[in-house]
C-alpha cells in the first residue's frame, strides 16, 4: 500500500467537472503503461504517471494504489480529511468507468480486510497492527469513539509520524469515511493508556455505538445570538457532510415571521405558519432525497433560517426559491452558495 500526491499545482487549474473529465480521459490513454509497470512491480513508475494527474484535478487531493476488494488494483482518489475537497473526490469516482479485473475506483480508503497482516516501514521501524493498542471512550449520548493509540514504537517517532501512522491504521480498521462517521478526538500516545484493547476489537466497539442511531433523530436545542439574543434550533442528529458527499451546495432560507414572544421567538400564527411551510418543504426534500437533506432551522429575532444541504446538480434551489412565493409575513430569501465542509451549520456538526 502507497500512498501519494498533496503536490503543488499551477494556479488557473481547469473547474472540478472539466479537471476530473480531463483526468478519465488521460486514464484511458495511460492505462496500458499504468497496467505495464504495476506488472513489472515499478511502483516509481506508477508514481511518475499518476501524480500529476491527480494533481492536475487538484493538488490538495492524495491517492493511492492498493489491493482491490473484487479488482486486482484499487485506485483511491481521497480528499485525506478535507472536507473542503470531499464532494470532489466522490464526483471523481462517480465519474470512473465500470471496475474490471484489474481495477476499482474509490474515493475514500476502504477498510482492509487483511489489515492485522499489514506492515509498513515507519522510519527505521516496522508498523503492524498486531502490536497496536487503543484506549476507547464513549462520550455519553454521542454518536462517537473517542481514541488514544499506542505502539511500542510511537516512543522513537515526533508527534505528527504518529498521528499520521495512527490515522493510517485507522483507515485500514474501519475505512476512512467510517473514521471520519464514527471516531472523535483521536491521539497518538507514548505510554500505554489504561485498560487499552487490542487495535482489531475497534470495528466492533463502533458497530455497538453505531447501532444506537440508526433511526433518524432531531435535536432540539437553546443558546444566543451573537448578541446576546434568545435562540432556539432544530438540527438533524448526527448531522455529518461524510454522510451526504455529494451535497456541497447551502440553501439558506430566511423566513421573518411578524408573530413573536418577548425573546422574538414565533408563536402563534406565525408557528403555525412556519411549521406549515416546513412540512410543504419536507415533502419536496423527500422527493429530491437523492439530491437534498434538511440539516438545521434556526428561530432568532423574528426570523427563521432553514439550512438545506443539496447536490448542485439537482433541483433542490428551485424548490426552495418556489416555495418561498406564497410567504406573506415579510420578505423571505433564499441565499444559494458552495459550502463543501457546512460550514454554516458548523455548531451542529457531529
């Protein structure tokens, strides 16, 4: 397993669709070499050929080649922890042509079914899980893992080998999409932590924590404004892009409402009005499932903003600019841009 790219690029780079068209094409003309020197076991080859071409959809992206599950060879096209870059490395792999024999595409690490076998040189030391252990925690009602990890060899790395070695393992463990599901704060440790576990017991630990959401859930939550102002918020739970890819575009819908308490909430006709308008936007989203989720709504000094998630593709901003016509309490808008990591709905994140 190798593992690649995070090179420089040259500024002016061709827009996401036209960079990954370039890149299949390329592929088509540089398989048979490709094909040539991964027979001939010429990883420096391979490397000389593909680094470029990831680079040139974009230089923030890794790759790597590994075993496949059902091909001989894996490409992986990943945006290694970006979330700025995830929903370009899924459209790349949405993009691949058809697995064959030889080759699978993914835009993400999988998991690695021989991953207890796995050595790597880490320095002038060898990395295996067989002598990996790790300290786990549960936070209570959290939908995450929270991990230390420790290897006899941690001791004679820096702290960003480590981490980079740990977060590789983890990769191999669970795959990396899982990683970034179900695992939180992650450290690399020098000393052993009490009552560790041996690293090939984490998939079940998060098969047990993941078992507990797998039913859709809202949360229902109170704080402030930046100005010190009552809020009160809907948010999806657990809400994490890993899970929506592809939906990079924000819709951010504004709805004043004219009927409020004294800490500018809705009440009323106004809630009447606004749970209606949610239930008519609902229904629209449960249509565009494939294309759209609704992450969060925020009530705050007379206004309420929805924030929806949607694939840019789709239709989902024409929906929202439709159904906001009939709202009569006020002006409503709705603000469309790129928001890749959700940012906006950040303090929801999971």
């Amino acid at each position: 397993m190798r593992l690649f790219g995070r090179k420089d690029a040259d500024e002016g780079a061709a827009g996401p669709a036209e960079a990954i068209a370039g890149f299949w094409a390329w592929w088509q003309e540089a398989r048979p070499r490709l094909d040539a020197l991964l027979g001939a076991g010429d990883v420096e080859g391979v490397e000389e050929l593909l680094t470029p071409a990831v680079a040139a959809i974009d230089a923030g992206l890794a790759y790597e080649v590994a075993p496949g599950k059902e091909a001989a060879h894996a490409l992986v096209v990943t945006a290694a922890g970006d979330a700025e870059l995830r929903s370009l490395a899924h459209r790349w792999a949405k993009a691949a042509p058809p697995s064959d024999l030889l080759w699978e595409f993914h835009p993400s690490r999988q998991a690695n079914p021989l991953a207890a076998e796995l050595r790597i040189d880490v320095g002038d030391h060898e990395f295996g899980l067989s002598k990996l252990t790790l300290g786990l925690r549960v936070p209570r009602n959290q939908p995450r893992v929270d991990v230390a990890a420790y290897h006899p060899i941690f001791g004679e790395l820096d702290e960003d080998t480590r981490m980079e070695t740990t977060l590789l393992a983890l990769d191999w463990l669970l795959g990396e999409d899982d990683v970034a599901r179900w695992v939180g704060e992650i450290t690399a440790v020098t000393f052993e932590p009490i009552d560790s576990v041996a690293a090939a017991h984490l998939p079940a630990v998060v098969a047990d924590v993941a078992s507990g959401y797998s039913e859709e859930e809202w949360l229902l939550l109170e704080g402030q404004t930046g100005t010190g102002a009552p809020l009160v918020a809907t948010a999806r739970h657990p809400l994490r892009p890993v899970d929506h890819p592809l939906f990079d575009q924000h819709i951010a819908i504004t709805l004043p409402y004219a009927h409020r308490d004294e800490n500018g909430l809705p009440v009323g006709d106004s809630l009447t009005a606004l749970r209606d308008f949610e239930e008519r936007l609902a229904a629209r989203l449960l249509k565009l499932r494939d294309d759209a989720v609704l992450a969060a709504h925020l009530s705050a000094e007379g206004h309420r903003v929805i924030h929806v998630y949607a694939d840019p593709t789709g239709d989902a901003a024409i929906h929202a600019k439709e159904l906001i016509v009939g709202w009569e309490e006020g002006e409503p808008r709705v603000d469309v841009g790129s928001d890749p990591a959700w940012t906006a709905v950040a303090p929801f994140l999971t």
